[in-house]
C-alpha cells in the first residue's frame, strides 16, 4: 500500500523522529527492560512507540493529533502491549491514564516540553525517570548553574526533583521537518522531592518571574510577601537582600521556602 505523506502542523509543534538509529541511544539512555512501563508522550508516526513496545511490558503513548490515529494504529496493529491515547497532554491526567508508568521516554513536541516537565515534577509521582528528547536551548536551562542565563525556575525545580543521566545531542536531520533549531536528549531521574515542594514551585515561579528585579521586589511584586519580610528572610539565609533569583542555587530556594512567612 502507497502511504500519503503526512504534513506535520507547526501550531502543534510536530518534528516527527524518522532516525532509527536514535532509538538505540534511547534505549540505553532510557535503561528499557522488559519488566518496564513506559509513558511516551507524542507518539507522532509511531517510530519510537513501536521500538519501545518491542523491548518492554507496557506503553501509554499519548498523541494530541488524531488525523495521525489511522497510520499510527496502523504501524502498532501487532503491538498488543499499547495503549493508544488521544487528547492534549497537559489537559489529560496522566497519573491515571498511565498509573504503572515509572518511566517517561518521548520526542516532546516543542511547544510544550518545559511545562510538561515542570508538571510531571510533582504531577506524575510514579515517574522515577526521564529520557525525552527536547530542543537543545531546553536541555541546557534544565542543568544550567546559577548565575548562568540559561538557568532559570525550570532548572531549580528539575534540580531540586531529579538527577542528570545523559545528555545525547541529537541531528536536526533525525527529523522531518528538518526543525530550525537544534535538539538533545535528556535523561535524568528521580530523586526524592524536598519537604513543600508545592510551595518551593510557587516561590521559585515567583521568583523568576522578573528576573531584571530583585529577588526580593519579584516575590513582592507577586504577593507572595512585603519587600521588607522578603529583604529579611534572604538575610536569614546568608544573602545580601539585593540579590537576584538566579545567584541563588537550587538547595537555597528550599530552604528559602522554610523561612518565608
């Protein structure tokens, strides 16, 4: 049978994994094994939704785009072993359409990579790791170091939540459309969530949230505290008052989080 090519929607932000040799690098970045359960978020065309069926118990593969359901139901008709999902993945709850799910293993479509991950923190507590591939300037802001422009509220939370793996850079030719922009894969896993980790996120998302102002003028701009108990609280923690969010390192928002009113 001819297939029609399919034109991938840039609202969506869809680049669709055509390398197999990519899928190798996953699976080792990914650590598979035939006992897993994977979440894939993005199935695409269904290239890596189909390795990853062949080398693990379960997969969940979620797609957003349901003109792609007729050839991925295609390509997966002798994969017993997937469930297919269709909807948006950061409207759907995940935690229970995947509930064995440890690992989290996808192409991320660009558009919503960062808060995907940002969510899956805390919103998929049965995730213990994470091999996904994202654009090269995400890859870098999730490990970046204080001080760095990279570094920003996405780094402090996936620090404070997990532990770097692998780092893979990935082609731009390992996709079509060939994307503008450059992509890596990521893996990194789990480690235990520090004490208050809904109130760490809101702190640190208020402190980035003006990152030409001072810490203390960005978590009173978001109400989160006056200027002058926030100006006294960074004190109490060994900073000078006038300090920026991203001169702080992840463990200092944590304990920052501690002393807040």
């Amino acid at each position: 049978m001819t297939r029609s090519r399919i034109a991938a929607k840039k609202r969506l932000g869809q680049h669709f994994l055509v390398d197999e040799n990519m899928l190798g690098v996953i699976g080792r970045l990914a650590e598979l094994n035939s006992v897993d359960s994977v979440l894939e978020i993005g199935a695409g065309l269904g290239v890596l939704t189909a390795y990853l069926a062949g080398r693990v118990r379960h997969v969940d593969a979620v797609e957003l785009d349901r003109e792609l359901e007729p050839r991925l139901r295609e390509r997966l008709a002798e994969c017993e072993n997937v469930s297919l999902h269709f909807g948006d993945a950061l409207a759907l709850d995940l935690a229970r359409l995947a509930p064995t799910a440890a690992k989290l293993v996808a192409n991320l479509p660009y558009n919503i990579a960062t808060p995907l991950i940002v969510e899956s923190l805390d919103g998929l507590p049965q995730i213990e790791l994470w091999c996904v591939m994202v654009q090269r300037e995400v890859a870098d802001r999730l490990f970046a170091s204080p001080r760095c422009k990279a570094y920003g509220a996405v780094s402090v939370l996936v620090q404070l939540a997990t532990e770097k793996r692998g780092v893979h850079p990935v082609s731009r030719e390992a996709f079509r459309p060939r994307p503008r922009v450059e992509s890596a894969l990521v893996a990194f896993e789990r480690r235990p969530l520090p004490e208050g980790f809904t109130r760490i996120k809101r702190l640190v998302v208020a402190a980035f949230s003006h990152r030409r102002k001072t810490l203390a003028n960005s978590l009173a701009i978001s109400g989160l505290v006056s200027r002058e108990e926030a100006e006294a609280v960074i004190g109490r923690i060994g900073h000078d008052p006038r300090i920026r969010a991203e001169a702080l390192a992840p463990a200092e928002f944590a304990a920052l989080a501690e002393v807040l009113p």
